[in-house]
C-alpha cells in the first residue's frame, strides 16, 4: 500500500522575519506550497530556498487566498500552517502516523501559544486565539469561508484529535498585541458593513463583559497573571471596538 502524499501549505503575508524558521519545520511534508500574498519584502526569497512551489497574488478575503493554496497542493492530505507557527519533531511524527491509514476527513491539532517567550495557556478564546483548530485535512475535507477574519469553515468526514501540540507564536509583547486587536477590529468592521449586521451599542457592551468572564474565569486567564488579564480584555474589547468602526468609520 502507498503511504498517502502530504502537502504543507503555508500562507504570508510579508513574513521575512519568521518565515524560514516556519518552513525549516515543514522538510517532513512530501511537497510545500507557499502562498505570497502582496509580499512587498524578502518573503519570496525565503520561500524560493526551502520549495518551487510558490503563488503569488493578491488576496483581500481569507477564503480566496487559502483556497489559492489548497487548490495547488497535490497531496492526499493537506496541513496548514501560518509563518508564526512551527511543526515539531514529534508532531511530524504523530501527523505521518495519523494520516497512514486514515480515512477521509480531518484531526483537530492542540496548540501551545507564546506571547514572546512566555507560554500562555490559559484563556485564549472567545475570537482571542485558538487551543485547538482544524490544520490537517484530507482533500476537499475543509472549506473556508468569505469572511475577512475569523472566516467560518466548513468541515466533513471523521473527525480526530491529535494530541503533540502546534507552537504558536502568537505575538511578540503587549505592543504587538495591541496592534493586533486594531487590526482585527478594522477587518471585522468591514465584515459587518459587508453583512448589514453592525448590531447595537448597549449588546457589544454586555459582550465586553461576558467575554472577558468567559476567559478571564472560565477559561483560567487568572492563572496567567497579567497576560491572562489582557487577553481577557482584548476579547471583550473586540466585538466592541469592531461595532464601534463599523458604525464611526467610512470604509
């Protein structure tokens, strides 16, 4: 029996600074495909040492863009990995053995996320980072959705966990932090234009609140000090902020 093909598909966006150390991880995958979206910086040229298969466009919509990808990957099964992510040794060795003798459908992949140097464990979510996610497919199992951030998916087929972790650098201090949440804000804002559901002052102000309890309590943030405390804040302040530009601000 021929072991299944596995394409790793990796998408950026002006990555130079992190890309290699990303695609250095990914010498396990039979191919990789990296998708250089508006790449205005050496990010080409990191991608042109590690693989030939590049694409090159530009990409306003998530979906699109990661389709672009998934469409050029030849493999049976396709892993997704973003520039600030790494594949360790031991994952490598997990997805090789998960994929075998699988069928169709896709593993959801545990996620250690750092800010800096600091492992966080606790109290990301409600839109505010991810502790597991959908990476590792097999073809035509995962579709992504129109929106700007935070696009739905679609799923199908078995559904699987594995159980090594992705690292995830998710930023590098409070002030990246900071500039993410502007910057996912503004994309949300455009989605809620897009929709025509901006929704109400008063419900993204109890959805402050809500969210912050949900990671800061539920989720343990408390456990992480004062990171915990910011992620809190940053997921309640998100739908708000995002409900705030999509009423205040012209596209």
């Amino acid at each position: 029996m021929t072991a299944p093909r596995l394409s790793a598909l990796v998408v950026a966006h002006n990555e130079e600074r992190q890309l290699a150390d990303c695609l250095e991880t990914l010498a396990f995958a039979d191919e990789i495909v990296v998708v250089l979206d508006r790449c205005t910086d050496g990010s080409r040229d990191v991608a042109a040492r590690f693989t030939e298969r590049t694409i090159e466009g530009a990409w306003e919509i998530e979906g699109p863009r990661r389709h672009a990808g998934i469409d050029a990957c030849g493999g049976d099964w396709i892993l997704e990995v973003d520039a600030d992510e790494r594949v360790t040794p031991a994952l490598a060795a997990e997805i090789r053995a998960a994929i075998t003798d699988a069928a169709p459908g896709h593993f959801l992949i545990p996620y250690d996320n750092y800010i800096g140097d600091r492992l966080v464990r606790y109290g990301w979510g409600a839109s505010w980072g991810v502790s597991a996610t959908a990476r590792l497919f097999s073809r035509g199992a995962k579709c992504w959705g129109g929106q700007r951030i935070h696009p739905r998916v679609e799923l199908t087929g078995e559904r699987r966990w594995l159980t090594t972790p992705m690292l995830h650098y998710v930023d590098r201090d409070i002030s990246d932090m900071i500039h993410r949440l502007d910057r996912y804000s503004t994309m949300r804002a455009r989605d809620l234009r897009d929709s025509g559901e901006v929704g109400t002052l008063a419900n993204n102000v109890r959805r402050l609140f809500s969210r912050f309890f949900k990671c800061y309590v539920r989720r343990k943030g408390y456990r992480e000090g004062g990171y915990g405390f910011l992620i809190a804040l940053f997921a309640g302040l998100y739908p708000l902020l995002s409900h705030l530009k999509a009423r205040l601000e012209d596209e």
